[in-house]
C-alpha cells in the first residue's frame, strides 16, 4: 500500500512524488469544494463546475463581453488563488478546460442534483466538455487566443500524425480518432530557477505539476467514448481511484526514449539515480 499523496516513497533508483490531492480524505473531500480553477474555496456550483466567486465573475464578464485576450507568454502561465489576475488569457483557458459553459448557469440555479465527491466529482458533472458529434483537427486551437493549442502529452518527440488505415472498419478509425483527439496538452513545470533542487523545492515543483495535470486527466476521461455514458457515481470513483496510475504511466511513457531519466515535463527531466 502507498501513502498518501505530498510524501515520497522509495523506488528502485529513486522516488515517486505524488499530489496533495489524494492526502484528504474522501469523507472531507466531500464536504469541502473548491475551485476548479484557481483552488481558492468554492462558493458554489456555477457555469457547470465548482468555483469561486472571482472566477464565476471573470468568467461571466468574458462571456458577456466577447472579449479577446492575449498570453504575453507561451499560454502556459499557472492560474492559481494567487496568480489568477496575472494572465486574463490562460485564466479564461483554464475556464474552459475544467468545464465552465455559459449555457450551465440555467442548469446550476435549478440544482445539480445529488452532492460531488471531490474536485474530480466536481468536474466529471459537466457533460458539455464531451459533445456527442464534436468533431475536431489533430491540431487544435486555443479557445482563448486562437492560436494551436499544445501537442498531446504523452506524445513523443516524434509522434506520428493523425493518420488512419482505410482497410480497418469505420468503428475502430473512429475509435483511434476519438481517443487521439482526447489526449491532453503538455504541461510545463515552467521553473525559471536553474539552481538545484532542495528535496523540499523538489516537491513543490512535481506536486504543483501533478495538480495541473489531474485537472487536464478530468477533461480528457470526459473526452474518452463511453465514459460520460456510465454512472455519475461510476465516474467519481473510477478517478479518485486510479488517478496516480494514470500519472506514473504519463511518466512512464515520456520517459521511455531517455534511458537513465525521469521525464516529469518537457522542461523536467531528473537522472533517476
């Protein structure tokens, strides 16, 4: 049995870090929320996720408004209780990505039905981030900026395009194209210090990594044919159950062609020794 997520545990070579997340329990996972994009405290249910109030009004006045934000950066900036006034663009992105859509407030001030367990709970409740016959390019485009959204993560350097066989059936293409389209953006850990790691500034960089990558993991279940077909219930606990197994096989995958190193991100790779 492992322990509880923000502690290590010995590995061959190493050790594995894993998020605060998991370290609350399901029980007080249930009575608290929190914000889907910031991870200030919820104030309620609104636009389809959990949020806060700074973010229910951000939102709500983008919407409204039509506006049209720009990234000064690499649309990658991290939107947290603390950073979420710094870039307008990937707060707004952020938004989207958990699940926020104008056409939910109707739904929110009538009742979400039964109680979410937990962030991932919260986020699973929204069916409008899966639409039945959406479909996209191998290359999207961001919905806040209008620029090519980040290549999948898990995909290698040399990943191959979006290709199909014409001899396999109808079912199995959509199937492949369905799933490759699922896949989430890549996720930098965006460290600008270049000094070693402290093993306690080492933690917080892969525990701040394994919380933006769980919000990401959420969109992209709802994403997977068949999942928003199963039991709310199903869905809660299918996540909160394996979502350390589907992060370790993230980190399994990118680390394949770099023998000798962990590849926690694009701009993260530890010796493993």
């Amino acid at each position: 049995g492992g322990r509880g997520p923000g502690g290590c545990e010995p590995v061959s070579g190493g050790s594995t870090c894993s998020s605060p997340t998991a370290a609350v329990s399901p029980r007080s996972l249930r009575e608290t929320h929190y914000c889907a994009v910031c991870s200030d405290l919820a104030s309620g249910y609104h636009y389809g996720v959990w949020s806060c109030e700074g973010c229910k009004a951000f939102f709500k006045r983008s919407i409204q408004g039509k506006t049209n934000y720009i990234c000064p950066a690499t649309n990658q900036c991290t939107i947290d209780k603390n950073r979420r006034k710094s870039c307008q663009a990937c707060r707004l992105r952020k938004c989207h990505e958990v699940g926020m859509v104008r056409d939910a407030c109707r739904r929110d001030r009538r009742g979400g039905g039964g109680a979410l367990r937990g962030p991932a709970g919260a986020a699973a409740r929204n069916p409008a981030q899966n639409p039945p016959n959406h479909k996209r390019s191998c290359s999207e485009t961001d919905s806040a900026t209008g620029r090519p959204s980040p290549a999948p993560a898990a995909a290698s350097p040399e990943a191959p395009e979006c290709k199909r066989n014409p001899s396999e059936p109808p079912a199995v293409n959509q199937m492949l194209t369905s799933l490759m389209e699922a896949e989430p953006p890549k996720v930098l850990s965006l460290q600008e210090s270049k000094q070693p790691f402290s093993e306690a500034s080492l933690m917080n960089v892969l525990t701040n990594l394994a919380d933006r990558e769980l919000v990401h993991m959420i969109a992209w279940a709802k994403k997977i044919p068949g999942f928003m077909d199963i039991n709310l219930e199903d869905q809660v606990q299918l996540l909160e159950s394996c979502w350390l197994e589907v992060l370790m096989v993230g980190l399994i995958w990118r680390s394949m062609t770099h023998p000798g190193k962990l590849v926690f991100a694009a701009d993260l790779v530890l010796e493993r020794s």
